[in-house]
C-alpha cells in the first residue's frame, strides 16, 4: 500500500497515482495523456490530493477518516454511514474541517466570498 500513511489512509500522492491508470479521458476531441498535469484538469485534480493530504496527517486521522465495519484502511468521513448521533457529529467536525480547509487552499475566507445581492 505505497502513497498511504502507514496503510492506513489514502494520500495525495495515492490519488494523483490512481488518476494515471488509463483511463481513456478527452477534451476537445483529443485524448488526454496524463490528467494529473493536463491544463484543464490541473488545478481540481491537485485540489482533490491536498485534501487527501489533509486528511492523511497524523492529527487529522482520526477527525477525518474510520474504519468501514469489515475494512482494513481508513476512509473519509464523508462515506459514513452513520448509526448514531455521535458518528453524525463526527461527520460535522470532520466536513467542517474540510471546508475550512478548502477555503485556506483557495486564499479566501467564506466573509469574502461572493454573495448574492440584498433586498433593498
């Protein structure tokens, strides 16, 4: 299990290694060689590793990813069943952290993003 912390959660690395298996992917008619460095996919394919990335620290572990009943790797909470209360607030935390970490990769806190216009 190369790219995974340990083996036991996915890293950016993993994704960016799993996007290279050729798959046959086009754009404007002609075939994409390599995704993870193609200019149209670039930005959102990197995006989607540093949140692997994130999520595969050693002190995110654990408010990110679980363990699927019979799985050996940890995954994110985002594919969580959930059975009780406490696993749905874990799951909050967990894409709470996400997003804020998202607005970090993009420069922008959520005050400044735009917003829809006000009734006057």
């Amino acid at each position: 299990m190369g790219n995974t912390v340990g083996g036991i959660c996915k890293t950016g690395a993993a994704h960016l290694e799993a996007l290279r298996d050729g798959l046959a992917v086009y754009i404007d008619g002609e075939r994409v060689a390599d995704v993870t460095v193609h200019p149209a996919f670039l930005n959102a394919v990197h995006s989607a590793a540093a949140l692997y990335d994130f999520q595969s620290r050693p002190e995110n572990i654990e408010l990110m990813t679980f363990v699927p009943a019979g799985g050996k790797r940890r995954i994110n909470r985002c594919w969580q069943m959930l059975h009780d209360y406490e696993e749905l607030v874990q799951r909050r935390k967990a894409l709470v952290a996400w997003a804020e970490h998202r607005a970090a990769l993009s420069g922008a806190c959520p005050i400044t993003w735009p917003r829809a216009p006000s009734a006057k």
